[in-house]
C-alpha cells in the first residue's frame, strides 16, 4: 500500500512539473513577445519623432549643420524624389501674396518685380530684411564658387567605377564649397529645399536681384549668378547606373547676337563641369537655321563634340509629336540618371505648353533633376525684352515653377 501511494505520488509530482514547465515556457514567450511589441513601438515612435524633429527644423529653415546632415543621410541610398519640398520664407511670402503685390494681374503697368527689393511697405519689415539679406549671401556664395580651386573627378564617372578611394558620401562632401555645407554661406536661412538640394527662393525679378537694386540694363538681366545648385546633393543622388544627360531647346550658341557675353549655356555647362558633372549626352535644338559648319568650327567648344547631338530643328509641343522632345528623349531615361533640361524657345504658344506638360505628367517629371525656363509674362521692368511675347502673370509663373519644385524638379527662372 505504501508503495502504491509512493508511485501515486510519484506521478503526480512529474505531472505538476510538466505543467509547471509548460506554464514557465508560456510565461517566458509571453514575455519575450511583450518586450518585442515594446521596442518596435519604441523604434517607431523614435524615427516618427526623428523625422518630425527633423522636418520642424527644416521647415524652420535652420542653417545647422546637423540639420543638413540629417536631411542628407535620409536622401542617400533612397528614392531621390523622396524629400518633400520646403520653400524659403521669401519665396513662401509671395506666392501667399499675390493679390497683395500686384502680380495676379496680366498689365504691364499694374505688375512690377522689383518694388518688393526697394521698399519694406510692400511686404513687411521682416521679408524686407530677408530679401537684403539673401541678396547679401548670393555674392558671398558665388565668391565660394569662384574659390573653390579642387580639382574634381567626373562624378558620373567615378560613382559608376565604385568611388575609387572614397565611398560615395566621401567623395560627394569633398565639393563642398565651404566645410560645412551650403548653408553655411546662407546665414539669411534664405533657401528653398528640393530633392537635388538647397536651391534659390523663387523671386521676382526672375534675375539677380540687383537687376532691381543697382540697375535695370543689360548687364543686370544677363547676370547667371543668382542660380544655386547644390552640388552636393547631386553627388549623392547619383547610383553606379546613373547617365548625365542635358536637354536644351532653344540651343543657339550665338547669344541674341551679343557677342561680347558668354552663351549662358556654356556659363551653366562650365558650372556644372567645374564640380565633377560633365554631360554623356547633350541633346541641343534650335529653330534658327544655322550652317554646320559655323557651329561645330567656330561657336561650339571641342570639349563637347563627343556628347554633343546638334538638331537643327524646332520643338513642338504636340505630345503625340516626335519633335516634343519631352516625349522623344526625355522620357527615354530613368529615374536614377542625371537630367537636366533648360527651355527658352522664346514662343510662349510652345513652351508654355511643354513646361505645364512637364508639370502635369508624372511620368516624366519624375526623370528631371533641374530645369531651367524664362517663362516671358507681364512685369513691367522686362517689358522691353519680353514684349509681345508675354502670357499671363507673375502668378502664373510662380504658381508653375513652384509646382514643378512640389513635383521634385528644382526649377529656376532662366535668363
């Protein structure tokens, strides 16, 4: 009897601790997977508060450096569209304000560029002061550009072979123009973000502003040095696929028959090349008949005869044509390459029409990184040059190029 009651008890005993270790497993997964649901929920609200702390900063317009530094590991290595855009507080100003300056209206009279440069009343105090100030850091920035004395490699080139020495980001940091990134030039914080980087706020006059502060002639009009490119930024955009492309409609290389200034062109080519973004294939059509010969011999420099494919030719603005050259070769390329596209055809009944297409279709707004336009519309102080060609308002230029900046095109006002 008493060893029956042994056995019993036995058993019982190994039964308890079964279930004793069934509990104790349970238990220990129960728990492994409370401390799971903990860190990814804290992981997650840690990257949605990085990326909101991230985006306040931004939006606040700080020129910190780790700011920057922020914004930019986020873009590298993922899709480059991806940065939302972010317009400077100037820029921000006037496309709330439209009415308010004079630039809803289509009347030469009625619409002027630059009383917003000369007179604090016409905005605010505040926005006056940023203009002055921004004014101020554009010299301070193309005095950087001229500088900088580096000898850069063709990105394009060393991205596709691996970097070379350096990794990717090593090799982009390298072509700074100041060490702690552009918007150390930019104490004004007046820069607008896109996905290829820090570029200019949309102003009036679409020129340098001292077109408005040190005088409306030529010299003024023609100036290039207001367009910021982040080069930088570029780099990093670049993948081993990546292809350089620039398409320029309008593409005479004899200036409105001014000589004695460089084809603006050239002015952007040289700009591009001396930070490491020299062009696979440059896709240049003109209207205007010119002789071969007297392009390739005496106004094209030998350095592009490689990539250069000259189209002696106009553009149309028929989507279904073979001559829109946004559906012919533009839309030919990917997403990952390097494209850049200048439109200045001086007829606004075509390139009107090809600016919105670009901002209308998704499919090929997505493939361009800058882009370059005089938009021709009603401001009194470009009358003389724009004249008859002119369509619509300031607002409507504005509204256009902005919405190309949404889409991820960093956009600028072309001379």
């Amino acid at each position: 009897m008493t060893t029956n009651n042994s056995m019993i008890t036995n058993r019982l005993i190994k039964k308890r601790a079964k279930r004793t270790a069934k509990c104790n497993i349970f238990l220990a997964c129960l728990f492994a997977a409370v401390v799971l649901i903990i860190l990814l929920f804290e992981r997650h609200l840690t990257t949605h508060l990085n990326l909101l702390l991230e985006k306040t900063e931004v939006v606040a317009g700080s020129g910190d450096t780790q700011t920057s530094r922020h914004v930019r590991e986020s873009n590298h290595g993922k899709e480059r569209k991806e940065q939302e855009y972010v317009p400077a507080s100037t820029e921000d100003y006037i496309m709330n304000n439209f009415e308010k300056l004079g630039y809803h209206v289509a009347n030469w009279k009625k619409a002027k560029g630059c009383p917003i440069w000369l007179d604090p009343e016409i905005s605010t105090q505040e926005n006056y002061d940023n203009l002055q100030a921004f004014a101020k850091d554009i010299d301070t920035y193309f005095k950087a550009l001229e500088d900088f004395n580096e000898t850069v490699p063709n990105l394009v080139e060393t991205v596709r072979s691996g970097g070379g020495s350096l990794d990717q980001k090593e090799l982009c940091k390298a072509i700074r123009p100041h060490p702690d990134g552009i918007q150390a030039l930019f104490p004004s914080k007046q820069l607008s973000l896109t996905p290829a980087g820090y570029v200019e706020p949309l102003l009036t006059p679409m020129r340098h502003p001292e077109f408005c502060t040190k005088g409306v002639n030529l010299h003024n009009l023609l100036r290039m040095d207001y367009l910021v490119h982040d080069f930088e930024q570029m780099c990093l955009n670049l993948k081993p696929h990546s292809k350089s492309i620039l398409v320029d409609m309008g593409a005479s290389l004899e200036f409105h028959g001014q000589s004695r200034f460089e084809p603006p062109i050239v002015t952007l080519l040289n700009s591009f090349e001396k930070f490491g973004f020299h062009f696979d294939h440059i896709y240049a059509s003109e209207v205007k008949a010119f002789d071969s010969k007297k392009v390739f011999d005496d106004l094209l420099p030998e350095k592009y005869f490689a990539s250069y494919h000259w189209m002696n030719t106009g553009v149309s603005a028929d989507k279904e044509s073979k001559l829109n050259i946004l559906r012919s070769i533009v839309s030919k390329f990917g997403e990952d390459d390097f494209i850049v596209v200048k439109l200045d055809i001086d007829t606004s009944a075509i390139e009107v029409p090809l600016a919105q297409q670009l901002l209308e279709d998704d499919s090929i707004n997505k493939l361009v990184d800058q882009f370059y336009f005089e938009h021709h519309v009603h401001m009194k102080e470009i009358k003389r040059c724009w004249g008859g060609s002119a369509q619509g308002s300031i607002q409507d230029s504005f509204e256009l190029m902005n919405g190309l900046r949404k889409k991820g095109v960093a956009a600028h006002f072309w001379v």
